[in-house]
C-alpha cells in the first residue's frame, strides 16, 4: 500500500531549499538595486563635474577664423574679479547707437566681424563683441563669471564714450541672451534683443536629461525668465519656429511673461538654432524700436 504523504525529514528538506532560493533572490534584488543606484549616483557625479563642457562646449572648441571680412578691432577689457579678457570693437564714426553683442556657444567674438558689421549698419551703431571666459584662456566658465564678463564689455563702452547703460543696446544669442537679460535686470539698457535663447536654461537642459535630477545639481541655471521683469524697457524676441536646440515654446514663454507693451516676438518660419539669420529680422527690430518711440536708430 502505497504512501503519498511526505516524511517530516523530506518536507522539512523541501522547505529548506524554498528558503534558501527565496534568500537567494531577495540578495539578488537588493545587489541589482544597490547595483543600479550606485551606478546613477556614478552618473549624476559625473553629469555635474562635465557641466563646464556640456554648457559651454565653445569654451573647449577650436573654432576656424574666416580670412574674409571686415576688420575690427582687438580690445581689452578687465572684469571686476581681475580677468583680463579680449573683445573685438567695430567703430562707426558719428553713430547714434552702441551695440553690446553677446554670442552663443560653439562661436568666439574674434568669429564675428562680419556680424559686427551688419550691427553696426542696420543700428547705426559702433559695436562691441563680448567674449567670455574660457573661450580664449584656461579659465573656467560659470554663469556668474560670464555675466561679470559682459559687464565688463559694457563697461568698456560705457567709459570709453562717456555714455550710460540706458544709453547701451544689449543684443544676446542663444546663451548670450542669459547675460542680456542679467545684465539689463541689473543696470538697464537702451533696447534689449533676444535671438534663439532660452526662457531658462536648467529648463532646457532638463529636458535633455529627464533622468536626472538638473534643477538640483546644475550650477549655472540662468533664469531669465525669472529676471527679465526687473527690466522695464523695450524688447524684441527673434525665434526660429524648427529650433531644436531651444524649442520656440521658451521664446513664447519669455514674450508672455514680460508685463509691459514694448515688446515683440518675431518668428522666423523654418529656422533652426544655427541656420543664418535673416536681414529683415534686423529690419523689423529697428522698425519695432522706432514704433516703440525709442529709436535706436
């Protein structure tokens, strides 16, 4: 007669080997998740000490001179904390306008001559080329750095043409519009143009990275949109609608939130990031300055 029941010594067996699998997998697990968030932290470390290059990859990019163009000159101009940095001057004798133009990333002021030029002729203005640090030395470029950097830019007008900086058109381009936008916050300005820039630039970034947390580790944030209403004087926003870089949606958002009228949005249908600039865009922020009642011009 057969016996289906098992033994005490083989259930015991039985639950022996269930507990040992079940401890095993639980180590398993823990070691996987342990694992996996040592390897995040490892990430995230590694994502904050490359900000430096992932904000302003032009800093650490060789970038070819054209030999063409129109030439302007070499000037120097000392930032507040003692750097001494090298911005490129277009003088225009009998202007009515100076012009503080802030670039992008992946370009250098000494790159810039014949934008210059078009500055000087649709604003009728004498022209000067901020560069920052890091682009043309060994320094370390930081948001806080880049702004006292413009502002040494401005200060160089300012004191070489006995002018104001009311009296001073602030032009930023893409991250260049972060250092507009502080710098017109803090000290004003004439007339402010923004082209293809961000509303913030953590925002931007936080969308390229949705796996991380950048609003907490990222440094050089840039908030404009948080700032540009401690300047109350006229705006003028270009954008193109087939950015990727920085989706026309921030310029959109920068536009709604400035509070008073004298301000414009020019989209500029199927521009990127990086494609040229139309003439008539300039054309249209003179004429916009002019209905304003403030003529830059």
């Amino acid at each position: 007669m057969s016996n289906n029941s098992s033994s005490p010594s083989a259930d015991k067996t039985r639950q022996t080997l269930s507990a040992q699998r079940t401890g095993r997998g639980r180590v398993y697990l823990v070691r996987t998740v342990i694992t996996g968030l040592v390897i995040y932290a490892a990430i995230i470390g590694a994502m904050a000490l490359l900000e430096t290059r992932l904000v302003y990859p032009g800093a650490f990019t060789a970038i070819k001179i054209p030999a063409d163009g129109m030439v302007t000159e070499q000037i120097e101009y000392t930032t507040s904390d003692g750097h001494r940095l090298k911005g490129r001057l277009l003088k225009r004798k009998d202007c009515s306008n100076y012009l503080l133009f802030m670039h992008g990333n992946f370009s250098k002021a000494q790159q810039l001559d014949s934008w210059a030029e078009k500055l000087s002729v649709a604003f009728d203005a004498t022209v000067l080329l901020a560069e920052y640090r890091g682009y043309e030395d060994n320094l370390n470029p930081t948001e806080a750095g880049l702004i006292l950097d413009c502002e040494a830019a401005r200060r160089y007008l300012r004191e070489t043409y006995g002018t104001n900086n009311k009296d001073i058109i602030l032009y930023g381009r893409s991250l260049g519009g972060g250092c507009a936008v502080a710098l017109a916050a803090n000290d004003g300005a004439k007339a402010l143009i923004l082209e293809r820039t961000f509303d913030e630039l953590v925002g931007i970034a936080s969308r390229q990275y949705p796996w991380l947390p950048v609003r907490l580790i990222m440094q050089s944030q840039f908030d404009s949109i948080g700032k540009i209403n401690n300047y109350d004087g006229p705006i003028v926003i270009i954008h193109g609608t087939t950015d990727r870089l920085i989706p026309i949606d921030c310029a959109r958002r920068l536009h709604n939130t400035v509070e008073h009228e004298e301000k414009l949005l020019i989209e500029v249908s199927g521009l990127g990031h990086n494609g040229n600039l139309p003439e008539q865009c300039l054309q249209q922020t003179v004429a916009a300055f002019e209905s304003f009642n403030s003529d830059p011009r």
